[in-house]
C-alpha cells in the first residue's frame, strides 16, 4: 500500500481501526468481482484501489451501536 494513500485516507476515516476494516472489506468485495470505482492509468494493488475510492469520496461507512 501507498503511504500517501493512507495518509490521505486516514483524513477521512480518522480511526485507523474503522479504515483498516472499510479497507480488508472493499478489498474482499474487488477479490470477488466488485468493479472498480475509480480509474487508474497505472495498476494499483487491489488495497490501493480501496484507498483511492476513500479518498475519492466513492465510498462511505456507518458506525453501528449494538
């Protein structure tokens, strides 16, 4: 993974555990057929492409209380 896409991405999900969680699951969604959403020039790791939509605003996360 890209420092500069974590840290980048950090600054919209300050909590590194929530990040790393929105992260591995996005990850799980592309490893399965989910298409990208973001384009990219040159072939990103499938992790840095969950970063990039993050960072991109592509996707979002909710915070549950059980």
């Amino acid at each position: 993974m890209r420092d500069e896409y974590i840290k980048e991405a950090h600054k919209v999900i300050p909590d590194a555990n929530i990040l790393i969680n929105v992260v591995s699951r996005r990850v799980k969604q592309l490893r399965r057929g989910s298409r990208p959403l973001v384009e990219s020039l040159e072939k990103l790791s499938l992790e840095d492409v969950a970063l990039r939509e993050i960072i991109e605003g592509k996707i979002s996360y909710e915070v549950t209380h059980a």
